[in-house]
C-alpha cells in the first residue's frame, strides 16, 4: 500500500498529497493524517483547487511509495482553554509535531520527528505508515 494519497475538492480538482503521521494522535490514540498542498501537480493537471487557503506549498517528488517533501512539516494544535456549560473549565494541551518526510535524516518513505516535537516519537526516524 502507498504511504501518500492524492486528494481532491468536491470538483475532482487536484487539493494535497495525504499522509498518515504517526506522532500526531487523536485523544483516542489513532493517528491524524495531514493534506499537504504542494507545487507538485499530477500529470497532465494544470491547476490546483481554488479551496487552498493559503499561498505556502511543499514540494513533492511525485513517489507515492517513497514520497519526499519540503521543507518540514510543523504543526501545533491545542492550548485551547474551554468552559462548559456548568462553568467547569477544561484545557487542550498544546501538541506540537515537528518533522522531515524524506529529507534532513530521513530516507525517501521515512519521517523524522525533530527534537522541539512534543509526543512520543520525538527525536526517531520510522518509515511513514500506509495511507488508506
């Protein structure tokens, strides 16, 4: 199975590549997966979809088997503070996830999850799981 998945809007237009990252878990412990928007578009395609929302863009080597990006991926999510109807307050955590996919230390297919990230995984290198 493939460790990178084209994904598309609604109109079948090109949006990302997806990934699975293993760092980045859901409070029940599945991972997240990640659409990247990218420079990189599927042959014969000669626009992305308009719903990306910002400008920045990785690059791609086109391998969906062994696939390379750049630059890192940084993400970071939580932090958030929340009330409760009954005035109870409760908080997010602030995750960060920080990595190569590819690059910088890692093989082509591989992720490393650099020292700043803030889950498990921090400071290895793994191979990318299969995406569905």
């Amino acid at each position: 199975m493939a460790k990178a998945k084209i994904v598309r809007d609604d109109a079948g237009r090109f949006y990302g590549i997806k990934i699975i990252c293993p760092g980045c878990l859901y409070s029940n412990g599945t991972p997240m997966s990640h659409v990247l928007p990218t420079t990189w578009l599927p042959p014969g395609e000669t626009e992305h979809s308009p719903h990306i929302s910002w400008k920045d863009r990785w690059t791609f080597n086109g391998d969906f088997d062994r696939p390379v990006f750049g630059p890192s991926l940084n993400t970071w999510w939580g932090g958030e503070k929340y009330k409760r109807d009954n005035g109870e307050e409760w908080e997010i955590p602030l995750h960060r996830c920080h990595s190569f996919i590819g690059c910088n230390g890692a093989a082509p297919g591989q992720i490393i999850f650099l020292g700043d990230c803030t889950h498990a995984l921090k400071g290895q290198t793994i191979d990318l799981p299969d995406v569905d």
